[in-house]
C-alpha cells in the first residue's frame, strides 16, 4: 500500500488534498541484499526509498488520535517501478510496481511506540551518492497517524500489513550494477540530539538484469517519451525538478506587486487578498497554504463542532493548528466577518512553534498586543476581543476555502510583504518568479536613470530604445 509524498507531489507543483494509493502483492516483498531485477526489453527502472509502518493490531475506521497506537514497527523500504510498463494499467500499478521482489523492506525494525513520529528520516544512496532525504514532520503532506487512520476508514488493517509512506524528491532511474540502499532513522521518544537516533541499518538493494523471457501475450515495454518524462523529471531526462524549498525561495526574492503584475499578465486577476492588516510589515512571508473554513454560527452545530468534543476530540481550529507543517501558512475563511476573534495568541504560539510561516485570515484577530510582538507573521481583517463562538463554527481543514474574496486551495503558494497578500497557483510560481526578478531588474534601470533625469516614456516599461543600455547597466551591475 503507497500514499502520496509531500516532496514528491510537489516536484511538479501539485498537491493533493487527501492520500493517494494503490496496493503492491505480498510476492513483491524482498530482503536486505535480494537482487532487483529489470524485466528484459525495459529501461525505466526506478527507486523510491520510504519509511514503512508495519501494523500492529488491528485498526478499523481509528481516528488520527489514535491511529500511531496501531502501529508496531517501522522499517525502511524501497517502491521500486519500471515505467516502460506504467502505461498498460496506470493507476493499479500492478505491471509496474508489482514484480517479483520490488519491495524490499528492513533490514531492522523500530519499536514505532518507542519513536517521535514527527522525527523520522528516510535517505536513499545510489551507489554511495547520497539521493533522496526526508524527514516526517517537515515533508509529509500527512501525517503516519492521518495515513493510518484515512486507510481504515474503508480498510481494515491487519497485524502484519504495511504501508509504504511515500518517498521525497530525487526519484529517478538505475541500472543494472547499481547499488540502491535505504536508511531510516528516528528520534526515541524525548531524545534532544541527533547523535542518539536509532536506525533500521541501510537496506541494500543490487540491481540485475533478469534472465527469464518476456514475450507476448500481453503489454510490452513501451518507454516512450512520456514514460522517460515520469520517471526522471519534467525534462525527460536525468536532472533535479524545482522543491517546495525552491519554489518558496524564488518567490519570496521578489514583491508582492511584482508577482501581482506578473499574474496579471498570465491573465490572473482575481489573487490578491484585500483589505487585510499585517502584524510584522517589513517581514516577507512566503509558504504553502494549509485552509481552515469557518461556517456561520448555530447553536446546535458549535455543540456538536465548535467546541470542545466528547473525548476530548480537536475542533477544526485546533486540528488545523496542530497539522500545519513547517513552510506551510494557515489561511482561514471567515467570511470577513470582523465581530468575533479567529485566532488568538496561544493558538498562533502553537503554529510558530510548529515552525508555520505564517496566518491568514479574513476575520478578526484577538490578543492583537502578544500577536504583534510575535516573530510569526500574522494578515487579519480586524481585531476584536471576542471569542470566535460569537460568530463561527469551525468547520473544515484542508478544503479549498474563500479568503478575502479569493480562492485558495491548498497548496497554492501564499506570498505577504508590506504591500499585503497574494495566492500563486504552485504550477506558476517558478516562472513567475523568475520572470518577477527581471521585472525588478528592470524597474531598478529605470529608477537609476529617472533619478538622472530622464522621461519615464520607453523607459518604464523598457522598450527596445533602452535595451542596449540596460544590458551594459546589467554587466556593469554584475562585475565583481
């Protein structure tokens, strides 16, 4: 069983809003150094080193709360493909992924009870160079208790059953005579330092041709174009894609009405969040946006939802909270309501600590005062001392929401500076980015020669009369 992987759902600017998967058979599984072997006639066979949870006992339809107590063990893996054959039953897999010995797991075993679930890293070396890493906490879109808890919703959960937790960016092609090897490591519960992790050892996976036939009838390799494309990138050939790292870094270089006008010109009007206050307005913000929706206040609805739950359960609010990820900036939908607080100073130190970039919301703020003083930046549409079950139910997390008049799905990037806030689908950001950062280049040109007393007319926009000046101004500027 395999979920999606923040990292990798991300290297192409998409990201899911609930797990994905599909099932390996159990002849798939194999040991620490049992050969992989490339099916004869393909060459598109790929690693994907991930973090295992073995379960323990079983689980039907648990909650996130109590999910990590299903699990026993946690073991490295390794989701290895070829791709030449994908096409004929893309989305089962079952050509693709479920080979003989494609998942080799171990070679040892965590306790999964006696480990920090936020504090696990996977790292995956190919032939002693150093491939893939991720850690739990900062990479996965969701969380091992959300996995858990998601799949036994419609499935139950045997002792013995493994989930595969999906793998971080760097994927890519082997080869016969490569070495692939898979380490987890994780933090025991309270332990401060790296040096006192545990580790499941490397997991060594040697990489052969197979010596059988593969012949007609049925589908025949096929490492096509497009196959080349989804095993090694979106260049169709060996080569890093753009992170999330990359991507946040990009936009945040540039403003947010550079990014505004760049949007503008892809035909993207309607993605600057109004009328919104910032807490910290000489601080950039920059991150991927997780969404909390508030639904108009009802008696009998904040009873059942808004409050605290039977068993002592997490309203939405606080679930939101409690799943921001580090790079991440919770952006709330209130429906600009500015009679009732939605966050407040307590709520926001949880997100700061949780290492989030920021909050977004339509609404009103409370404990303005401690939230300023904060080094977590904060867009609110008013302050108010009330609490928000004088206007709000908190109501869903995670959903694609209405802030400040703009959609926002999460995922999309969230960029805030001075100037206020503005939504990036994560497919442009990169580009637009880059685009952005010339734009400001040439602002700076034209700035430099209206400061010398030249009209602003061909020069701002820069027109061809200027080129050649600009591209001597831009060497002079660049010159050690």
């Amino acid at each position: 069983m395999h979920v999606a992987y923040r990292s990798r759902a991300m290297e192409r600017g998409r990201l899911p809003l609930w797990p994905s998967y599909f099932l390996k058979p159990p002849n798939t599984l194999a040991a620490d150094g049992d050969p992989v072997l490339r099916p004869p006639g393909c060459e598109l066979l790929a690693f994907e080193g991930e973090v295992a949870l073995v379960i323990g006992t079983r689980a039907t339809r648990v909650s996130p709360a109590d999910a990590w107590g299903h699990v026993r063990w946690v073991t490295a893996a390794n989701d290895f493909g070829v791709y030449d054959l994908r096409y004929a039953d893309n989305g089962s897999n079952l050509r693709s992924k479920g080979i003989d010995g494609y998942t080799p797991l171990g070679p040892g075993m965590l306790d999964a009870q006696a480990i920090d679930p936020e504090r696990i890293r996977v790292r995956t070396w190919v032939n002693g160079g150093l491939a893939q890493e991720g850690v739990s906490g900062e990479d996965l879109l969701f969380s091992f208790a959300d996995i858990v808890a998601d799949v036994s919703r419609l499935t139950t959960l045997e002792p013995g059953d493994v989930i595969l937790t999906g793998t971080p960016t760097g994927s890519t092609v082997v080869r016969p005579g490569d070495l692939v090897e898979v380490e987890v490591t994780a933090a025991p519960l309270g332990a401060a330092q790296d040096a006192d992790w545990l580790s499941t050892g490397r997991l060594r996976s040697p990489v052969e041709d197979a010596d059988y036939e593969l012949s007609p009838p049925g589908a025949m390799p096929n490492p096509d174009d497009a196959q080349r494309e989804a095993a090694y990138g979106a260049s169709g050939a060996p080569g890093p894609t753009d992170s999330p790292a990359d991507l946040l870094r990009a936009v945040a270089k540039v403003s947010t009405a550079t990014l505004a006008s760049q949007l503008r010109k892809r035909g993207f009007n309607s993605v600057t969040l109004d009328r919104l206050h910032t807490t910290k307005p000489g601080a950039k913000m920059a991150g991927f946006a997780r969404t909390l929706r508030f639904v108009p206040f009802r008696e009998d609805l904040f009873a059942q939802y808004g409050g605290t739950l039977p068993g002592g359960g997490l309203n939405a609010q606080k679930r939101a909270i409690e799943q921001v990820r580090p790079g991440e900036i919770l952006v709330i939908e209130a429906r600009g309501d500015p009679t009732a607080g939605t966050v407040g100073d307590i709520l926001a130190l949880r997100a700061q600590v949780r290492g989030a970039a920021g909050i977004v919301t339509d609404g009103a703020i409370r404990d303005s005062q401690p939230l300023h003083a904060m080094d977590l930046p904060v867009y609110y549409g008013a302050t108010h001392p009330a609490v928000l079950g004088r206007r709000h139910v908190p109501w869903e997390v995670n959903t694609t929401i209405a802030c400040a008049g703009v959609t926002v799905t999460p995922g999309d990037i969230i960029v805030g500076d001075g100037d206020g806030v503005i939504v990036i689908p994560a497919h442009l950001a990169m580009e637009v980015a880059q685009d952005a950062v010339e734009q400001e280049l040439q602002e700076e040109f034209a700035a430099a020669m209206v400061a010398k007393g030249e009209s602003v007319d061909g020069l701002y926009p820069l027109s061809k009369k200027w080129q050649v000046a600009y591209e001597s101004w831009l060497a002079a500027r660049d010159e050690p």
